[in-house]
C-alpha cells in the first residue's frame, strides 16, 4: 500500500506542475486517473460487459427515467450555460478572437472557472446515453462516435479544467452546453411519447446544429495557435484536433444513416410498384 500511495502522490505531483489554483482541490482534480479509468470502463462496459449482461434479458423500459435525465441535463446545461456566459463571454469581457487565460482571482475568474469544472462534470453524466441504449437493448445504435466522443470528451475537458479554466478555449463549454440545451430539450419531448413526437419536426435541424458547432469550435480554438495569443499552444491544438476527429466521425455517421435511409426507402417503393402492379394484373 505504502508503494501505491507513493506512487500516487508522484502522479499528483506531476499534474501540479502549471496547474491553475482555482481548481487544484476540487474533486477528481488532483490527477487524470479517475477519469481516464471511468472512459475506459464506460467503453468496456457499452462494447462488451453491458451487451453480454442483457443479452438473455428484456429490454428495459426506461421512459420515466429518461423523462427525469433528460430533464436534469437541460436544467444542468442551461445552468453552466450562464455561468460561462454570465462570467466573460456575453458580457463583453472576453474577446472571440483571442482571450489570454485569466491567472487573477477576480469573481469573474472564479465563476469561468467553476462553470468549466462542472462542464467537465456534465461529460462524466453524459456516458448514462449510451448505458441507456445498452439497458434498452439498442446496441446498434452505440457507433465508433458515440463510443470516441463520449470517451474522449471527459479526458479533454478536465485537461481544460486542470490548466486553463479560463481564457479561449472555456468557448467550446459555452457553444457546446447550449447545444446540450437544445439535444435534450429534444430528447425529453420525444420521450414523451408518440403524441409530443410527432411536433418534433426540428429534429433534422440537430444535425445541422451539430456540424455547426464543431466547424465553429474549430475556427476559434485554433487562433491562438497563428495568432500572437497568450495562451496555450498545447490545449488550444488538443481541442482542435480532438474536434476535428468528432467532425469527421459525425459527418461519416450520418452519411452512412442517410444512405441506409435512401437505402430503405427505396426497397419500400419498389416494394410497392410491385405490388401495385401485381394488383393491376389481377383486376
């Protein structure tokens, strides 16, 4: 014990090397490991264990469930919505071009600061989507983006909560909470049921949605890496990159849905040609 222990605190004083203070003794923030091990297990658990624990049991019904988890993540996302906003980005404060991190203890920093903490929060409760489609039995669903962007995003986010809970790229929490908004004020609709669904005629806005956050997030992490920015290099290219992979899986992911769709429609119409005219024959 006394080995892992040193070991541990070796990790810890590691990762505090350019750590910002602000965070520095906020839960799961001394190092990586709970969440890089809390991804991988989510992997594990969505591809293997999960499929192999249902698979000789029903489905489970899960509309109330989903009902309250959609709710909570519109309520959750709506509130670090505003606190980025509120501490910097739509008051003026910040610049959309280029924002240095803020090193000062300002009521605005601390605010920005908490509001990534929870952002990075708000990706570990999002890994319950997929585990919902494992307990509903919809596998098929779970592809390589869900599986990459549900894994990957807590790891960067606490990268950006660890050493920049402020500055540029604290964006990509503003864009993406209040796409949140917008995705599970949806989900919550359609759990509703078949009567709300049917309203729901701006679910095919979400794609569009979508795709235009990740060029957008693109666009503005990466200024500071050709222009004379103060601040980090390092963060600004990682979050750039990682979007750029969630743009292209996203974009293949729903080009391949498409397909299967034209595909679908097209064998219903055959299908009905050819019974429309073996009806013809026999009358």
């Amino acid at each position: 014990m006394s080995l892992l222990g040193n070991m541990m605190r070796k990790v810890d004083s590691y990762f505090e090397e350019d750590e910002d203070p602000i965070l520095a003794k906020w839960p799961m923030m001394s190092n990586p490991l709970n969440t890089i091990l809390i991804s991988l297990f989510h992997m594990y658990f969505v591809k293997v264990l999960g499929p192999a624990i249902m698979m000789n049991r029903k489905p489970f019904q899960l509309q109330r469930t989903l009902l309250v988890y959609n709710f909570c993540q519109v309520i959750f996302s709506s509130w670090i919505f505003y606190g980025f906003a509120s501490s910097g980005w739509l008051t003026g404060e910040y610049s959309f071009r280029c924002q240095p991190k803020d090193t000062s203890n300002s009521p605005h920093s601390i605010t920005m600061a908490r509001a990534t903490y929870w952002y990075y929060v708000s990706k570990l409760t999002d890994l319950l989507d997929t585990v919902f489609f494992v307990l509903r039995k919809k596998s098929k669903q779970i592809s390589l983006l869900h599986i990459l962007h549900h894994g990957l995003m807590p790891i960067g986010c606490w990268v950006v909560a660890k050493y920049s809970p402020s500055g540029q790229v604290t964006f990509v929490g503003l864009l993406n909470s209040f796409v949140h908004i917008v995705m599970y004020s949806y989900y919550w609709l359609s759990a509703l049921g078949p009567e709300v669904r049917k309203y729901l005629w701006w679910k095919k806005y979400l794609t569009g949605l979508q795709i235009t956050q990740f060029i957008i997030i693109i666009i503005h992490t990466s200024q500071p890496l050709f222009l004379d920015c103060d601040f980090s290099k390092i963060i600004s290219a990682w979050i750039a990159l990682e979007t750029c992979l969630f743009l292209v899986l996203f974009g293949n992911f729903y080009r391949d849905a498409y397909k299967r769709k034209h595909s679908s429609s097209e064998v219903m119409n055959t299908t009905a040609e050819t019974s429309n005219k073996v009806t013809e024959k026999l009358d």
